[in-house]
C-alpha cells in the first residue's frame, strides 16, 4: 500500500468520524430542542388550568357579594376591596401579575367571609351563603394544587434553559427563563368556613 492510498484511507475516516460526530450532535440537538419545546408547552397547558380555576373562582365572588350584600350595609368598605381586587385580576396581563391579583382576590374574599361569621351569624347560617362559601373554600383548594404544579412546571422548564449543555441550545433558540412567583403564605390560605347551624 502506497502512501497516497494510505493518506486516502486516514482522510476517509476521519470524514466518517466527523460525520458521525455531525450525525450524533444533529440528533441530540434535535432531541434537547423538542424537550424544550414540550417542557415550554407543559407550562402553558397548566397555566390555563391555573386560569381556569381562579376564573371559577372569580366567578362565584359576585354571587356571594349578591346574596349578602342588601343585608351588610354597614360592610362598603369590605365590597370596596373586592371590587378593587377584582379589577386588578380582570386587568392582570402575566402569570404572575394574576396571580398576585388572585391572592389579593382571595384575601378580600376571605375578609368578607369572616365579618359575616363574626358580624352576621344568621346570614352564614342561610343555605345560599352557606353553599356559597363552601364553594369559595373548594375553589382555593383547587387553584392552590394548580398552582403548586404551575410553579413546578416552570422550575423544570427554567432548569432545561439554564444547565449545561442544554442551555447551548436553549440560548440558540433565544429561549429565556419564566418567571417564579411565590405568593404570601398567608394569602394562600383558603377562608375558613365555620356554621352557626353545623360542627366547628
């Protein structure tokens, strides 16, 4: 074997390694790519769930206001903070604005709900607002679960964007972080529903 028929030979292998190499990368790219894809999508389908059970939510707080409202004339102030609490959540434009702007929500509706314990017992003990108020609570729960697993969602999807190597491609893609939001500890907490007519 000549030595021109020697260097051919080297030269084709290293085109195969490389090209394999090329190969290798090509579809590792393609692979990370996609998973940022699908991690970016799994955010956005919780979100909506995140929105559609503080929409339930939201919905059900004119409902309440509606039924004690004629019997609290004395409580503006208390609709006064849910009607300012409600625009801001109509008006929240992010994830994270509206759910700051549900916390809020969620705050001004649990002060209405205990002045009516405190204040109205006979209008707690009125099925309606009973009922009313039970919802209210499930609803909380509900958007508190959602929540937690939005937050987990991005956690996920930021960890992809920013570690090694999948951030190379990530950064190719202009893929950027979304934003965390840790709520207030305490205006997550669900209002308390307790009955004049039931167990404590």
């Amino acid at each position: 074997m000549n030595k021109k028929s020697l260097g051919l030979i080297i030269t084709s292998s290293i085109l195969g390694v490389i090209a394999l190499l090329g190969l290798f990368f090509g579809i590792w790219w393609i692979s990370v790519s996609n998973q940022i894809n699908n991690r970016y999508q799994d955010c956005e389908q919780q979100w909506s769930q995140v929105e559609n059970v503080m929409q339930r939510r939201a919905d059900l707080i004119p409902n309440l206001t509606a039924a004690v409202k004629g019997s609290m004339t004395q409580e503006q102030k208390v609709f006064g903070e849910i009607a300012k609490a409600r625009q801001a959540y109509r008006s929240a434009d992010t994830p994270v604005d509206k759910m700051k702007a549900d916390a809020e929500l969620n705050q001004s509706t649990g002060m209405l709900i205990n002045v009516i314990h405190e204040r109205y017992p006979k209008l707690a003990s009125d099925q309606r607002v009973a009922d009313l108020m039970v919802q209210l609570e499930g609803s909380e729960n509900r958007i508190a679960v959602e929540r937690r697993n939005y937050i987990q969602d991005v956690r996920a999807y930021n960890q992809l964007i920013v570690n090694f190597p999948s951030s190379i491609v990530a950064n190719a893609k202009n893929k950027k972080t979304l934003q965390y939001y840790q709520a207030d500890k305490t205006a997550q907490k669900a209002p308390k529903v307790k009955f004049a007519f039931g167990d404590n």
